[in-house]
C-alpha cells in the first residue's frame, strides 16, 4: 500500500460539528456532512483557494470531546468542512478549528477501502515502521479530484508551528 508523509503547519476548517459514538460513526457523520453540503455557500467566500481558484481542500477533521485534537476514544467530534484562511471567522452556527501542525502518514483510499486501509495503518504499517499515532487521524478530499478518493492523513509527530 502506497503511503507517503507530510509535514503540515496549522491550518484552519470551518464547518459543520457532531460526536457521537466512534463504533456508530457511520450512522451521525454523514448528517453532518448533509448539512455542511446544503449550506456550503454560506461559508464559500472565506475558502482558501489556489491560483486558479480551485478550493484547496475540504476536510473531515476529527477530535477527542475536548477538541484538542488527540485520538477518539468511545466517542469523538467530527467536522465536515473547507480549508479556510486562518483568519477567518466562522459564520453563525458553523465552527472553526484550528488543526496543529504534524507530520503525517498519508494513505489513499475510497468508501470502499476505508476500513481496510484503516486497520493496516493501525496495526500494520505504523508499527512496522516504528510510527505511533500522536493525535486525531483526519480526511481530505481533494475538489479536483472527482473520482471518490480521499486520503487519511495519520499525525505521527507533532511539529512546532513556523
């Protein structure tokens, strides 16, 4: 399975918050993301974009409760939302977080292959290499890419924000 990593600074969602129940997960996320889709255009001018003007990344960001961004436990937050300008507020009923920087383990994977590709990077890839988990795995979905990919982006060092 082809992994790569990536040092990445802070950078800033807002979308769309739930938790529930991590064994459930599949039951409340997609609510939330039903929402954020319905009232993205609310939100679209604070998008951070690149030079063509493609929106760089929405994101499926997860927490712990305290929202300090370490692993699920029995339960988690998740939030359904865009990459956004970091000095960007977010609008009533929309939430803003600011994700520290790590490096990560990143994997690619589809709706079909997400669980597959989970546990490998949990029980396989990551111990193999001497990796530890160090804080909430996250989604990005790449708007230019239409195919239904996504990739899992696993913290497995925390880095000073520059």
């Amino acid at each position: 399975m082809n992994v790569h990593f990536e040092d990445k600074k802070s950078f800033t969602v807002i979308g769309k918050v739930g938790q529930g129940l991590s064994a459930e997960s599949h039951n409340w996320i997609p609510a939330i993301w039903q929402e954020a889709n319905n009232k993205f255009e609310e939100i679209r001018n604070l998008a951070k974009t690149d030079r063509e003007g493609n929106i760089v990344g929405i994101w499926g960001a997860m927490s712990d409760l305290s929202e300090s961004f370490e692993r699920w436990t029995d339960q988690g937050k998740y939030l359904a939302g865009c990459e956004v300008l970091d000095n960007s507020a977010a609008p009533n009923g929309w939430t803003k977080w600011i994700i520290p920087p790590y490096k990560y383990a990143v994997i690619k994977c589809n709706q079909n292959t997400y669980q597959e590709k989970f546990k490998h990077m949990i029980h396989e890839f990551l111990p193999d290499h001497n990796y530890s988990i160090v804080g909430a795995v996250h989604e990005f979905y790449n708007p230019v890419e239409t195919n239904g990919n996504l990739y899992l982006y696993f913290p497995i060092e925390k880095l000073d924000n520059e």
